[in-house]
C-alpha cells in the first residue's frame, strides 16, 4: 500500500501541494542530486550523502571549511564527519554508541555526546572521552559560553525520564549544583543553548524549559505539554522548536516564551537562529521551515523523507542539515544536504 502525504512548499509565492509517498519506492525515487552535476543556485538544496547506514543526528562547525556532523553507531563505532573545505572524512574516535550532538569552538576543543553517558572531546587530531556521572544515561545536548564553562544535559534514551544537567570541570563533568531533581522522575532534556553563562535554556519533554541566571534554575512549562526538541539563540533572542503531530515554535525575547507559528508545521526537530530577523528550523519527512519577516514559512527543503533532525547556518551563508531514520533502533539512512554557494564534493574518505 502506498501511503501519501500532502506536503505544502513554497515555490516562487505561490502555494502548491506535492504528494510524497511513504514507502522505500519512493524515498528512492527522492534521491538527492548528483554531487558531480552543474553548480546548483544558492538557494537549490543538494542532498550530499544519503541513505548512510548510520543516521546522521547533529550537526555544527566553526566555519564553512570546517563542518562536524555525528551520528549512530551500527557496530563499528559512531558515524562522525568532518568537512575541511576539499573533502569528508570519517573519523574514528575508539568509541561506541550513538552520538546525538556535536558543539565546539573555532579553536577547538569540539564536545561530542551522546548513548552510555559519553562525551567526548577532539582536540588536535585526538580524541578524549571524558569521565561523566552515569553510564544509564543518554546525553542529547551541549552548549557552552567557553571551553570550560560547557553544559550538557540528557536522560534515558527515548526520554521518559532521567533528566539531568552536567557541568564540566577540567576533563570530568559533575552534576550541576542546584539542578531541580525533581525533573528526572518524569522529563528528559532534549537539547540546552544560552547567551551567555548567565543565560542559558534547557528545554526538554512536556515543554518543560529550565533557565539558569548563573546563580539558580527556574522552570516553566511552554507549549501545552509538548516536546520542545531544539532551542538555539542569536540576537538577544531564543528560539524553541518542537511538537508532535504538527510543528511549534516558541520565542523568547526576554519577557518570556510566546507561540509565535502561524501556519500548519510539521513537527519540527531542530532550529537555528542567525539573527533578529531570520532562522530556520528542520524536522518530519524532510521538513524545512525559514522565518521571513516574522513569519514561519515552509519552503523547499532537502528531496528527503527522512527526518531532519539538526541545521546549522555557517558564516558564509550556506546552510547544512543532518537526518536520517531516527524512530527505529539502530538509527539508520543517514542524509546530510546543503545549501549554498560552495557544494560539498569528493568522496567520503
């Protein structure tokens, strides 16, 4: 049986509607375009790689030429990418388990996280994985104001619970003093990001968002008791995105979360802010969402299926997006697409 959705995009203004047929027929019949073929537009998605056996779960970089995008592990070690500029390469950290989030600063060192509590942390071509309070738990995000005032935050895998907040303390994390226990009986946290290290956010399961002012947590409920997947923060403001059936986006300029989405979304996964005026958010069945001048659109994304589940804008102008089939264990068919003028080329190595 071929099951179809009604997907609405954005072309040249007008609204159009595009069947996208859920079975392995189709999703092959939506292969992405050929590396080697013409210079696509700026504004044209290329999908780079595809249908990678491990999914690929997050990605960011400190500029156009050097892009991290991590992801499962089938049995071999998690999926991790680096982009220099010329070529991917697959690197091998000696760990194991699936990595759900990659961070890191230009000068390194690059944090990554993810299954069994781990984090590691590459730094001049070696990787270190750092000691961490459990090993039963999953670490779904990182954020940091500087090397060594990083945040990581997680619970059980599938995030019925467990929720936790971890500082870093020379090359061991320790729990975050203060950190409301009563979160980790029944919430997980998805993801953390801040402004600052006196204004950070963790969002997580049943909209719960956490602020931490440098001195105490204060938690608040946003969203109706949905997910909050992703929040991000440029320009003085932060963004969450999230939801189940259909996507939500909630903004945070100072004087608290407000549902700022208009148009039917679909659930959407990860988000990215650039400015005061413009971000973008990923999510189901290849979703892409741009705000433009205020407003949250869905406009033409990736030729994907699969679920994007991460974006990152780099300083050139071009955007990246990670996904692949996250709703299944091992994660699988990883994507990573682009968009922009300087097209990914070269062989994985």
């Amino acid at each position: 049986m071929v099951l179809a959705l009604q997907r609405r995009v954005s072309d040249g203004g007008a609204m159009r509607f595009v069947a996208m047929a859920l079975v392995a027929c189709a999703a092959a019949a939506c292969s992405g375009s050929d590396p080697d073929s013409a210079e696509p537009a700026a504004s044209e998605w290329v999908v780079v790689q595809e249908d990678l056996d491990s999914a690929l779960i997050s990605v960011w970089g400190s500029d156009e030429n050097d892009v991290w995008a991590v992801g499962g592990d089938r049995g071999n070690g998690p999926l991790i990418l680096h982009w220099d500029g010329e070529s991917l390469a697959t690197l091998d950290s000696g760990a194991s388990g699936d990595l759900w989030w990659v961070f890191g600063f230009a000068d390194g060192p690059v944090f990554m996280g993810g299954a069994g509590g781990t984090i590691l942390r590459y730094q001049d071509g070696e990787f270190l994985q750092t000691t961490t309070p459990s090993s039963d738990v999953t670490v779904f995000g990182l954020w940091g104001s500087s090397p060594e005032d990083m945040w990581a935050v997680g619970g059980a895998d599938g995030g019925a619970d467990g929720a936790f907040a971890w500082r870093l303390d020379g090359d061991t994390w320790i729990e975050a003093p203060e950190f409301p226990v009563d979160l980790a009986a029944v919430k997980s946290l998805w993801k953390v990001w801040g402004s600052s290290a006196d204004d950070v956010w963790l969002v997580g399961t049943a909209g719960v968002a956490t602020h931490w002012d440098g001195t105490s947590f204060e938690t608040t409920n946003v969203g109706g008791g949905e997910s909050l997947f992703t929040v991000h923060c440029a320009a003085g403001r932060f963004v969450a995105v999230g939801g189940g059936a259909a996507g939500l986006v909630y903004e945070n300029d100072g004087t608290g979360w407000q549902r700022v989405d208009s148009e039917p979304l679909y659930a959407l996964v990860g988000v990215q802010v650039v400015d005061a005026d413009h971000a973008y958010a990923v999510g189901r069945f290849g979703a892409f969402v741009e705000e433009q001048d205020g407003e949250w659109l869905e406009a033409s994304g990736p030729e994907t299926l699969r679920t994007l589940h991460s974006i990152w804008s780099d300083p050139a102008g071009g955007l990246w997006a990670v996904g692949g089939e996250l709703d299944v264990r091992p994660v699988v068919s990883g994507v990573l697409a682009y968009r922009g003028k300087n097209v990914p080329k070269g062989v994985m190595r």
